[in-house]
C-alpha cells in the first residue's frame, strides 16, 4: 500500500497539487494600436481543499506575463506587482478590469479579436493550462 | 502703545467694524455656495483655472486655445497602460455616444486624451490610439515642463515608478475631468468610471456652468 501510495505521488503528484482549480470568464482586452501590454482578466475558482497558490504565468505568444494589481489611492491609480496569487479552498479571487489583471507584454503578433491564447501557471508548484480569448471592450469600468 | 492708553470708545469701534467684517465674510460666503446644486463631480464655487500651455499632437499644438469656446472631457494616461487607460477611454466612448443628442456637446463637446508618458508616446502613435476608441478623440503630449504646465494648476499627479528591466509604469490621477469654454474646471469624475453617472455630470454641470459664466 505504501509502495502504491509513493508510486501513485510519483506519478500524479503534479496534476493532485492542483486540483479543484478552474479558470473561468477568461478574456484578453484587444487592445488599441501600439506595442503597449496588454490585458487578461479571469476568476481563479478552487473548488478543492487546499489553498491554492499560483504563481510564474507564461504564455507562448507573449515574452512576459505578469500579474498586477490597480490600486487606487484617492483619484490617483498605481500598478503594483504582484509575486502570487493566493486562492483560499473552497472560494475564488477575480481578476477584472479596474482592479487585478494578468499584464501580458512584447505579444509576438497582432493581438486582435477572436484571437485565442494559451496560459499557463504554477499552481501550489504543478503546471496548470488555460485558454483565452481575446475580445473588445465595450463597457465602462467596473 | 499700551492697552491702558486705548480709549474705550475706540476699543468699541474696533470691535464693531470687526463683527461688520466677519459678518459680510460669513454672508458672502454663504452667499456663493447657496446657490451650488447637489451635482456630482461639480466643483464650485472655486473652480480652478486652466493657464497657458502647448502640448503637441498630430495635427499640431494643442493649447488652452483648443479648449477655449469648447466643452473638453479631459483624461491623463499613457498607451503603456493596459487596464485603466483604455476602459477609461471606452467609457469615454460610451459617454460621447449617450451625448449625442445633447447640443451642447454635440455642438461644441470634445474629448480629449493627454499621455504623461512623453518618452514612449509619440504623438503620431498617440493618434492611432485614440482614434481606435473614436475617430473624435483628440490626444497630446509634451515635455515635462509643457505637461507640468496644465497638469499643475490642475492638481494633477504624474510620476514615473521603475518595474525592473528598465521599465516604468506610471502612477497617474485617473479621474476624468470636465473643462468649461472659459478655462474653468468645472467638473472632476473620479473612479470607476460609469458611462451613465459621466453623461448625466455633463448635462448637469454644463447646464450649470451657462447659467453661471
């Protein structure tokens, strides 16, 4: 039982470290003319009993991603980095326009709508995937 | 001269012209700030006052002559800003669009959108950008000096923050403010930013400002 028990460690360790997490109302800004970042907005849900904590986002098509936070003091915003993002089990953290988002930056070619992107993240140290797709906004800011 | 050589009767008349002084201050005061509705974002009855200044944008210089005889939406951001430069210009684009059956920003109503970021924002790039939310949209930029000219006046904050690898983000006031044809800032709309609060702040701001030039 021991052995099957290590075996079983050995090879799922991976996708158990990350279970219960799903990506959902994922979308990429389109965004306007420029070589400016660009941004992606999603609700992290962790349906498991672990917390959950995610970090390194990586996208092929983009040379770096990171995750920011908006923070507003008085009338004024900053974009503060942020080195992970924490999702407690049984709950969800979003990411929306206004507040948390995902900075993708230096895109290797035209972000345009209906375009579609895969992301991947570092979930409690297993390697987690996610697609989103790139639409234009046309609501005020949240 | 000591308090003993004060004749009473001139104590007395100081005190009197005094509480005259302080009473016509109180007054006045109340006087100016009686009439000021309950209007979001209006700032009365000290708006403050747009000077001199020259910016540039691909069409030429943009000065407080663009703004004059004008209703300008005026919002400071940058192109290297991925999450609240272009929601804001999109409800920006929502707001001339529920506007357009008002006259007086139809007649005379303008957006304009102003980079702090002067070392990345061309203004031939900062054209495109706009003119991809709405082919109206004015934009500029300008030397810090030029930027520190209207930004000052207007309380704006600006300021360049390093975020490793030689790049920088910009830490920036976010509201939207609203410029009357007489250089006054009448209207400031902090965040978030709402389509329908914006187009309705207008209407009533400006609707005020006319009845007060």
């Amino acid at each position: 039982m021991t052995r099957l028990g290590a075996l079983l460690l050995l090879c799922c360790g991976q996708a158990l470290a990350c279970e219960g997490i799903s990506f959902e109302n994922v979308w990429i800004r389109e965004p306007p003319p420029g070589n400016g970042p660009v941004a992606a907005y999603l609700t992290v849900k962790n349906a498991g009993t672990e917390r959950a904590v995610l970090k390194d986002w990586r996208s092929e098509a983009f040379a770096h991603v990171m995750l920011h936070a908006t923070k507003r003091v008085d009338d004024r915003v900053q974009m503060l980095h942020q080195a992970e993002l924490a999702v407690p089990a049984g709950g969800s953290v979003v990411l929306a326009p206004g507040g948390m988002h995902l900075m993708l930056m230096k895109a290797g070619v035209p972000v345009v709508a209906g375009k579609h992107y895969r992301l991947s993240v570092s979930c409690n140290g297993a390697s987690a995937t996610f697609d989103a797709t790139v639409r234009r906004e046309e609501t005020s800011t949240p | 001269m000591t308090d003993a050589s004060v004749s009473p009767s001139f104590k007395a008349w100081i005190a009197l012209v005094a509480f005259v002084a302080l009473s016509a201050g109180l007054i006045t005061a109340v006087l100016r700030t009686a009439d000021v509705p309950a209007i979001q974002g209006l700032l009365w009855p000290d708006p403050p006052q747009i000077g001199p200044f020259s910016l540039t944008s691909d069409k030429g210089r943009i000065s407080e002559e663009t703004l004059k005889g004008r209703w300008t939406l005026l919002f400071f951001g940058f192109t290297h800003c991925p999450d609240i430069c272009p929601s804001t210009l999109a409800t920006l684009k929502q707001v001339a669009a529920r506007l357009a059956e008002n006259k007086t920003f139809a007649d005379h109503g303008q957006v304009l959108f102003i980079s702090v970021d002067p070392a990345r924002d061309t203004s031939a790039a900062l054209a495109e950008y706009v003119r991809y939310f709405d082919p109206r949209f004015l934009a500029a930029t300008g030397t810090e000096a030029e930027l520190n000219a209207l930004t000052g006046p207007m309380g704006v904050i600006h300021a360049q923050v390093p975020t490793g690898g030689g790049e920088y983000s910009i830490d920036h006031t976010a509201s939207i403010f609203l410029i009357d044809p007489q250089l006054r800032v009448l209207g400031k709309f902090g965040l978030p930013h709402d389509a329908a609060t914006i187009s309705a702040g207008f209407t009533a701001i400006s609707d005020f400002g006319r009845a007060h030039p």
